[in-house]
C-alpha cells in the first residue's frame, strides 16, 4: 500500500517538474542589447553605394559608414 502511494507521488512529481513548473528565464533582454551594439565578425553589412552585404571582416569602414570594395568608396 505504502509502495503505491510512493509510486504515486513520485509520477506526480515527474509530471510537476516536466511540464508545470516554468523554468526561470534569464535576463536575455540586458545580453541581447549588449550583442547588437557590438557587431560580429561574421555579421552582415549593406554597402552604402551599391546595397550590396558584405560580411563585416570583409567591408571597408569609411566615414562610419560600411562599402563592399574600394570602387564604392571612390564614388561615394
């Protein structure tokens, strides 16, 4: 009798902790901000002559302002 009542709790508990009780989520908003300020290497930018992306090891950094080749540069 003991046995199932402890076989009882114990599902009872399995199902609690999988899929009623919510995990806590972490402060991603405070991470996220610190991620888009920061570009990564492998991010893509947009020309600001031609339009086209380039990834940011890639691009030349001009004016603040991100071309995909020298060419571009030279016309803006």
């Amino acid at each position: 009798m003991i046995l199932k009542i402890l076989l009882v709790i114990g599902v009872i508990g399995v199902v609690y902790f999988m899929f009623i009780k919510k995990k806590p989520l972490k402060n991603s908003s405070n991470t996220k901000h610190k991620k888009s300020e920061e570009p990564q290497v492998n991010d893509m930018v947009e020309c600001c002559t031609c339009g086209t992306y380039t990834e940011l090891d890639e691009a030349i950094l001009s004016n603040n302002k991100y071309y995909c080749c020298q060419e571009c540069v030279d016309k803006a």
